[in-house]
C-alpha cells in the first residue's frame, strides 16, 4: 500500500471516531445499485444502525401518516442525509413533526439534477398534493468543475467516467463484430473494405460549459414547476448549504473532521477553490432561473442558524442531527411550509 493510500485509510479511521455513523454510509456507498435510467441508484431495503431503505432504496421517513397531504423533498445526498444518526434525525423526518404534511424522502446520492428530475418522473407518485422542495446545487457545479466531458443535452453526472470506458469497451465489441460481417459481405462481393470510424466528440470552454449546465439545471426546473403545476401545489428551489460558502465559525469537530477530509481527497483543493470562486455569480444565476421559471429561491448559505459555531456539518456538504434540524426550521419558516 502507498504512503498515499495509507494516509486515506487513516484519516477514514479518525473520522469514524469522530462520527462513527460514517461507516453505515461508506457501506451504502459500496451497495449502491446500477439501475435504468438513473444510472445509479441506493440499495434497496438496507437495514443498518444510522440509515435504512425501503423496497425501492428511498431512504425510510419517520413520522410520516397517509391521511396527511403528501409532500416531496427532492435532491441529492443531503436531501438523503448523509451524516444523520437515524432515519428519523433527516430533514423529511423532522419536517414530518414541524409541519402538517407528510414528507417522502427523494434523495439520490451523488444526483445531478436532470437525475433528481428522473427519480420524481419514475416514482410515478401520484398522490402529491403537498408542497414540494428541492435541495440541491452542488452536486451540479462540482461535477462540472471535475474532469470529464460535459453534454448540453445530457450534462455531466459522477461515474461517467466509469460508465464511458464500459460502454465504450463494449461498443468497441460490437462495433468489431459488425465490421467482421460487413468486410465479410463486402469481400465476398468485390465492393471495397473498411468500415468509416466515428468521428471525436467536440471539445468546449469551461465558460461554454457552465453556460450548458445552467440550460440543463432550468429544463430540470422547468419540467419540476410543470409536475407541480399538473398536482395543483407549489415547488421551490433551495441552494443546499456548503460550508465554504457560508462565513460560519467552525467548531473544533468541524475543523478535524475537514482536516481528515482534506487528507483522504488528496488533490481536491483546486476544485475546492473553484467552487468558493463560483459561489455567488451561482448562486445569482440559479436565483435569475428560478424566477424565469416561476419557482421561489431559497440560498441556504444565507441561514443564520447556519452560520452559529455550533457543530453543524459531518463534512463540508452534509450535516450533523443539529445540523439537518436546523435546516428542516429554516425551511419550514423562509418558505411557509
């Protein structure tokens, strides 16, 4: 093993002793499943001390009654609630005592928005007749910001790496089969030989791209106000919080625990301080889209239950118990939940 490796392991070890709930999640991230569509999705009816998963893999909401109106939380991993203690410390669990509606859990992990678009179209829930929040942002920029290709049409999404060289892999198979028949027909008839190779995808600016990426994130939005507006209810937009984006003082767990984080991402700082460059032109523009597209915006960065020295995050994107139930207040409050 590495020095390298050997420093990540270690700092995974501190972790979870500070947060020991971190190991449920680490272990969620190996199960994760490839399914249609979405790429990727949580495990299903996972059983484990700080987090389960129904028969679908949505995380399990406490709290939760069929005679109240049905209400949607929509996002990536901190809608899911990566770092709570229990099913019942996320934000649609306390959401589920702070208000009259009754919240379902649509958190992805590692989603970008056209994904979190996809998991309310596939759910195919039809009784929603509460209101419906989405929490998201980061996950959108981050990706943009990784190396990789990005798509106008389809965006960027984590694991597309992955997911290229295995599709590539096996298009290159099936593209050599195909050859073989078609040279094979061609000889045999005396009609030339070869097969034209498909031509490289185009490159684009980082500016280019950021410009695509905010295309995407308002058809996502668009098709969202549409779901909302066919179930006679409302949808609104919050930045999920980001503790570099905020002006908190970090508490003394806060300050180890992004210390080991540093640690174990090793090489993470460059696209950390884009993400601190990107933050308020991003957070105006999300603002701009949602207006556009008739959805109230909410930044989260902005709370000021965030920004106490309190221990609130578990990393810099997710939260502690106190954390998520700050937000889930804040939430409730801003947009009249």
């Amino acid at each position: 093993m590495s020095a390298s490796a050997k420093d990540a392991r270690s700092a995974v070890e501190q972790r979870n002793v500070i947060v020991p709930q971190m190991v449920d999640y680490d272990e969620l991230g190996t199960r994760q499943e490839w399914v249609p569509y979405l790429m990727y999705f949580n495990p299903r009816n996972v059983v484990l001390k700080s987090v389960s998963t129904d028969d679908r893999g949505f995380r399990k909401t406490t709290g939760g009654q069929s005679t109240k109106s049905t209400a949607l939380l929509i996002g990536g991993s901190t809608v899911f609630g990566i770092g709570a203690t229990s099913d019942g410390s996320t934000i649609t669990s306390r959401l589920n005592e702070l208000t009259e509606h009754s919240w379902l859990n649509f958190g992805g992990r590692a989603f970008n928005s056209t994904q979190e678009a996809m998991l309310v179209h596939l759910s195919n829930t039809t009784k929603v007749d509460g209101p419906i929040v989405v929490m998201s942002g980061i996950n959108n920029l981050t990706r943009l910001l990784l190396p990789g290709s990005f798509s106008p049409m389809y965006g960027a999404f984590f694991q597309q790496s992955f997911f290229e060289k295995q599709m590539a892999t096996a298009a290159v198979g099936n593209r050599e089969l195909l050859r073989m028949l078609v040279n094979g027909l061609l000889n045999k008839f005396g009609i030339g030989k070869g097969v034209a190779s498909l031509s490289p995808s185009e490159t684009t600016t980082k500016s280019e791209s950021y410009s695509a990426m905010l295309k995407v994130f308002e058809r996502d939005c668009e098709y969202l106000q549409m779901f909302a507006a066919h179930h006679g209810t409302t949808a609104s937009f919050a930045l999920q919080p980001f503790a570099p984006w905020m002006s908190k003082t970090l508490s003394t767990q806060e300050t180890q625990l992004f210390a080991l984080l540093d640690q174990e991402g090793e090489g993470f700082s460059l696209v950390l301080k884009e993400l601190t460059d990107y933050k308020k032109k991003y957070s105006q523009d999300l603002r701009t889209i949602c207006s556009r597209v008739g959805m109230k915006y909410l930044d989260l960065n902005e709370a000021p239950e965030l920004q106490q020295p309190e221990w609130l995050f578990v990393d810099r994107a997710h939260l502690t118990d106190a954390g998520y139930d700050a937000v889930a207040g804040h939430l409730v409050r801003e947009l009249a939940l």
